[in-house]
C-alpha cells in the first residue's frame, strides 16, 4: 500500500465531483500529459489516495477526502462524464475536509497534480483519518 496526494483544481474546485463520482484522477489529456497517464495507471488496489490542495502561500495542506483505489478500472473521459481523462475508482473513507501543517522539507512535491507521499508526518496524518 502507497499513500498518493491528489490535486482537484480543473480552472475550478472539483473535489466534491470527485466524491460524488467515487474517482480521483487526472484532467489533462493523454497527448498533454503522458506521464499523469501512467502515473495514475500504476496505482493498485488498496492504495490510499488523499485529494489536496496546497496553495503555495498556506502553511498547511488542505485535505479535502481520502479514499482506497476499490479496482483496477481506468476511467476515462467517456466513462467519467468528462471529469477526468485518466482516473481510477475510489472508496471514500473520510470526506470531512481537514488541514495538515506542511512539512518543513527539501524537495516540495505539494504543488503537483499527483505524487506519492513520503513524509512520515503527512502519512502518519492521512492514515490515522481511514
């Protein structure tokens, strides 16, 4: 099992859409973003995926839902109703928005569309929430 931090900003907040259609994925296009595609294809079943935002001036990370990848469907546009173009199903565990002082580090991942988290503090966070 990895933990992944997600983003949900498409020129708008779709986190609840997110929630709503039990995904979390990526919006840009296969030919935009080939390796987002890939990335989000390498998830497995049981992952945990954490949708985030992290605005380069917040001392926190907001955490707006943490969720299982539930199966290794890939949802695509046509089976998403638009809302990502690489995704992957999601069992939501905890929807109730929380924030997480961010980590004082070298290499700040926070501003990415998806990456794995790596820092013990955020980790030891997002799993006390499942």
């Amino acid at each position: 099992m990895a933990i992944f931090g997600v983003g949900a900003f498409y020129n708008r907040d779709v986190s609840q859409d997110f929630i709503q259609a039990n995904l979390v994925g990526v919006g840009w296009s296969l030919n935009d973003a080939p390796e987002l595609h890939q990335f989000m294809r390498s998830l497995k079943v049981g992952d945990v995926a954490y949708v985030k935002a992290s605005p380069p001036r917040s001392p926190d990370i907001c955490v707006k839902a943490i969720g299982i990848i539930s199966d290794g469907q890939i949802r695509n546009a046509a089976n998403s109703n638009n809302l990502v173009q690489c995704g992957r199903n999601v069992r939501w565990v905890h929807t109730t928005e929380f924030r997480v002082p961010r980590p004082t580090e070298k290499n700040n991942v926070r501003f990415n569309t998806i990456y794995e988290e790596f820092h013990p503090d955020v980790q030891r966070v997002i799993l006390a929430h499942l």
